[in-house]
C-alpha cells in the first residue's frame, strides 16, 4: 500500500469513527433544551475546569516522558501529551484498550529508520606529508577519481610501504553506520565480492547494527584507498569500484525500502543512473524522505544535468561542501545555498573548519563549526549528515540538525579514519543529549 492510499484510508476511518461517534453521543438530544443549558452555564467555571484537565493531561505527560527517557531520549513532551489524549478518547469506546494505543503512539514517533544506498567500499587510509604520490598517480588533490583494477594494484602495492589503515567505508556506509550508533533502525544495500574483503565488510556494518542487504557480484569487492596530505589533511580518493558497479535497477526490490523513513545517498554512485533513478522512485512510493550527499566537486561536474534532475525531482534534503556547492551551482557558497534551498526542502551547504549552513524555504542559521583538534577530515561531511539526519528524525529545529551534524562531525576529525571511537562517542552523545534538553526546555 503506498502513502497516498494510506493516508486516505488513516483520515476517512477517522472521520467516519468521529462521525459515528457523535452520532450515538447525541441521538436523542433535545436540541432546544441542549441550547437553553448552554446559555445556562457559567463559561467562566466551565474554561477554568478545562484548563485544570488538561492540565492534568499535561502532567501525567510529563510522567511518562520521565519514565522512558532512560531507554529511549528521542520522545518528547508533545508525543506523551498527544499519546495521553489519544489513549483516554480509546478508553472511552473501549475501556482499558487506550493503555496499549498510548504505547503504539510514541512508539510510531519516537526514532525513525533510515536506509541507505551506497558504494561497498573498503577504505584504505594512509597519510603523507606532501602531494607526491598524487602527482606520480595523476591524482588532483581534494578529487575522487575511478580507476581500474590494474591501477588500483599498483596503487595499493605502493600504498603498503607507507604503512595503511584499514577502514569499512564508502561515504553512504559511513553515515548509515553513524545513525546505527545513534539509535536509529539503519538498512545498507550494495553489492560485493566473494571474498574476504566483502565478508569483513559486511560483518563490520552488522557488528554496529546495521542490517546488511549485500548481495554477491562476479568481480572483487570494491576499494578506496584515501590519501591524506597536507597541514589541512585535505583526502584525495582513488577508488576501485568492483562488485559495487555490478548492482543494477533490476536487483532492487520495494521491499527493500519499506519500514524506513529516509533514504540516503552519495553522489558517488551516479555513473550508474538508472540505478539511481529507480532506487529514488521506489524510496518515494516507500513514503521515505531522501537525502543526498553530493561526494565530490568533480563527479558534479561531470554529471552536472543528472544532479539537477535528481534533486528537482527527488530529493528532500542536500549536502554539499563549498567545491561540491559552487559546482552545482556555479555561485560562491551563501548563493549556492539559496539556490540549492529553492530547488528541494533543506539545503546544507559545509565549510569546512569555518562551520556550515542551512536552509529551509526563508529560514536561515550559520553554524560554527565544533571546536575539535582535527588530525584527518576523512568522514566529516557522512559523519555531519548522520547527526543531522538523527536530530531531523526526533523533530528538532532546523538549527539543531545542524548543530548535532556539527558536534559529531568535530569527534571523527580528530581520528585516523572514518570510525570515531568508543570516548568520543560517548561524549557526542553527552553533548547532544544537553543540546536536545535544552530546546525541549
């Protein structure tokens, strides 16, 4: 059933129910007599006692949302509020019944779920001092550049004399992985190898709770290997797609979509547009919102009117850094976001270590960045883009969203790779946990 059916079915059953119910309410009323009661009354007493029921309401609200902030911090005063009512009308019909709708109701918006599709990639991290090895392999600095399996050997046997670190990757995976982390329901579609790349990299996604659809391809899973170069630790990519280019329209199923509220992914993946495009089509009629992180400035460029149709038609949410903004735009970052915002909902445009912004129709914030001692970007615009996703789907303002994109974004800075660990997940959420508190105030 797609959302449009449902949403016609939610609303007519609930006016048809409402309808129903005034009707055996009042069957048999004396409307002359209901009227002279009504004039009858003292307004005065009959406000002052609404105010103090729902105010009752209100504080039994209250309790509940204390009684689930230990298991669950997503639920806020407005959801317990509107479960609360809702679950004394049910009563009312049905006695007792209204307990278990009450519970259904926060459940259905609490934390939403969130599927991605994106490369399957296993990054290859190594860090140099100077822009040497780009120029030997005709790399430009700050790019992400395709290259075969040939090269990608070559590439890779001379990566190992300078020592690498190995981390599952791909930018799409990254996020998903982050809003996992988070607490949100996270899904990832791709395809690899059969080989023991492929298997480490789908047993490392499901170790944090990320539930795999990886389906096998005839060649060799994908890598990227990232070079790190530079006092600003700008990332040069050269990657060897594999397995992850053997994913075709015709491998996606609609029920790989459904239960899930956002669907992101990276711009990587748009040589292969009609992958893209029916993936797009099937989140939508899914009901999901999509996100789309832009990847790089040069596969902008180079797929300049595709992106354009992809977001006027699809796309609900943008991510761009500055290179990637001006590319699609062909206007400096402030311009670029205003442009970017008229053609979707949200529009967010990063800086760098000068912050971000965002915009949604005329609402506009800067954000500054989070202070953090930065040693590799690798990560920090998927990492932003999980926090903003995460806070988007617990309903928080637009400044908020990004906000927390920008807190976690400043912990996997300040590590080797895109996998932030174990202290400074905990105080990302501790610094989260007081922004959120802070709005719900």
């Amino acid at each position: 059933m797609n959302k449009k059916v449902g949403n016609i079915l939610k609303y007519g059953v609930s006016i048809a129910l409402a309808a129903a119910l005034l009707y055996f309410s009042f069957r048999g009323v004396g409307w002359a007599d209901f009227l002279e009661g009504l004039r009858a009354c003292r307004w005065g007493f009959v406000i002052l006692s609404m105010l103090f029921g729902l105010l009752a309401f209100w504080f039994r609200a209250l309790r509940w949302r204390e009684l689930l902030l230990p298991i669950d911090r997503s639920t806020t005063r407005l959801t317990c509020f509107n479960a609360v009512n809702i679950s004394y009308l049910v009563n009312l019909v049905l006695p007792r019944v209204g307990e278990f709708v009450r519970c259904g109701y926060i459940t259905a918006h609490s934390e939403k779920d969130s599927k991605d599709n994106g490369r399957r990639l296993a990054s290859y991290v190594a860090v140099f001092p100077d822009e040497t090895m780009l120029r030997e392999y005709h790399l430009p600095p700050g790019s992400m550049q395709h290259v075969d399996l040939e090269t990608g050997d070559r590439i890779w046997s001379k990566l190992k004399e300078f020592g690498v670190k190995y981390v599952p990757g791909g930018s799409a995976a990254n996020t998903i992985t982050c809003t996992s982390i988070f607490g949100m329901p996270s899904g990832f579609i791709g395809k690899i190898g059969n080989d023991e790349l492929g298997h480490l990299y789908k047993s490392t996604l499901e170790q944090y709770g990320v539930k795999t659809t990886l389906l096998t391809g005839t060649k060799g899973s994908g890598r990227a290997m990232c070079f790190i170069t530079g006092a600003n630790s700008e990332r040069t990519f050269a990657d060897y797609m594999g397995a992850a280019l053997e994913l075709v329209p015709e491998d996606l199923k609609p029920e790989y979509f459904q239960g899930y509220d956002y669907f992101h992914i990276e711009g990587y993946l748009v040589q292969n547009q009609d992958l893209i495009r029916k993936a797009v089509q099937m989140a939508k009629e899914a009901g999901c919102k999509i996100s789309i992180d832009m990847a790089s400035y040069n596969v902008v460029e180079s797929n300049e009117a595709f992106f354009h149709n992809l977001v006027d038609r699809y796309v609900d949410i943008v991510f761009a850094n500055e290179s990637e903004a001006r590319a699609f735009t062909k206007q400096e970052p402030r311009d670029a976001l205003d442009t970017l915002a008229s053609q979707c909902e949200i529009a967010v445009v990063k800086v760098g270590k000068d912050g971000s912004m965002v915009k949604q129709g005329d609402e506009y914030h800067y954000i500054e960045a989070w202070p953090a001692a930065t040693v590799d970007a690798t990560g920090a615009g998927d990492t932003y883009a999980a926090g903003f996703l995460y806070a988007h789907s617990l309903g928080m303002p637009l400044k908020v969203c990004g906000e927390v994109g920008s807190i976690i974004a400043a912990k996997v800075v300040e590590v080797i790779g895109t996998k932030i660990d174990v202290p400074r997940w905990k105080d990302a959420k501790r610094e989260i946990r007081e922004l959120i508190a802070s709005v719900n105030q």
